[in-house]
C-alpha cells in the first residue's frame, strides 16, 4: 500500500519553473497575480521528503539517538533521514530505522505525515515501529556519528519535551499536545505498544 503525501498549505502551480537545481534543495517560481490584479514572482523550494522513526523495542524501551554530523551541533532525536527518489516513505522509514540502529520491526505503522511550511515543498512522515530486534550492526552514512540511548516512556516524553537538541520538531508538538489530555496519553502510549 503506497503511503498518501500530505498536501501542501501553498500547493505548487504547474507553471512553476524550475530555476535552481541543488544537491538539497530546488528553487521554482511562478508568476502570482495578486488580489488588486498586479502580478509578482512567487518562489517555493522543494526537496526530499523526510521519515522519522521512534522505535519502541520488544521490551518496551523507546531508542534515540545521539547524533553529531559535520558543521551541526550534535542533536538528540530519532532515527530517520531523506527519502530516495521515488521511494515510498514506509520503505524509507525501515531502511533508516536498520541503517541508523540495527533493529528492524515487522509494525511500523504511520502516526502523522505533514508538509510543515507552505515555502518549502517537503513532507514529514513519523512512524512508529513497535517490537523492534536488533538484527545487524549499525551502518549509518559517512556523516553521521550516532550513538542509541534506550529510555523509557516517561524519559522519552522528557528528552522530546524539555531537551532543546531534541530535532523532531513534530513529535514534541504532538506530545505536548498530548501531555495534559489524559485521553490523548492514552492513546499513543497504546500506539507505541505501551498501554
């Protein structure tokens, strides 16, 4: 089953061009027609979309990683990264979750996609993979160092909460919405495998 791409809040017309092309990033632009009939440029920049990956181990132990990639300050976050050409989200999620950990899980399910900016064509996809294995070496790309620290819940809730090196930037809107919604709680802990 192909995973459904989020829309975007300022979707690309097709008449956009393409007036960059980078290693990252792509540049269009297109002109808009503004509401007293004048005409501007619009611009939007496009690039790979994105998986992240909170994986939930067959213990009930949530992993995150400590990473440290060149020119960046280190961050804590998940396992994840871009999405190759043409690859379904669900297929890039369980590559990165074994190149960046070693684990692998038979359940990974989706828990948000979104395009988080309407500048920037580029969707975001969480998963949860539950009851992870570890089944191989850690093989992560030439630019990352990572390092897997195994919490628990409430250590997680904490680390995506209160750290600012914490990178998922969604994941700790969803947890802060959830952090006073007993209910809401409720659910993803039972989504992560834990209630």
């Amino acid at each position: 089953m192909k995973t459904e791409r989020p829309k975007s809040k300022q979707p690309m017309p097709p008449d956009a061009k393409l007036v960059f092309k980078g290693k990252i990033f792509d540049v269009y632009q297109w002109e808009q027609t503004l509401f007293d009939g004048t005409k501007t440029t619009f611009e939007k920049l496009k690039r790979a979309d994105t998986v992240v990956v909170i994986l939930v181990t067959a213990e009930g132990k949530i992993v995150l990683t400590m990473q440290e990639q060149p020119g960046k300050t280190p961050f804590l976050g998940c396992a994840g990264g871009r999405a190759e050409a043409g690859e379904d989200p669900l297929a890039a999620a369980r590559r990165e979750l074994l190149e960046e950990t070693g684990y692998e899980s038979d359940d990974v399910v989706l828990w948000h996609a979104l395009q988080p900016t309407s500048k920037l064509d580029w969707a975001i996809y969480t998963f949860i993979a539950r009851g992870c294995r570890k089944t191989a070496e850690q093989n992560p790309d030439a630019g990352e160092k990572i390092e897997l620290k195994l919490v628990d819940f409430d250590e997680f809730m904490q680390a995506a909460t209160e750290d600012d090196s914490f990178m998922e930037t969604e994941t700790t809107i969803e947890l802060l919405r959830a952090k006073n919604d007993p209910r809401k709680m409720a659910e993803i802990k039972k989504l992560f495998g834990l209630g």
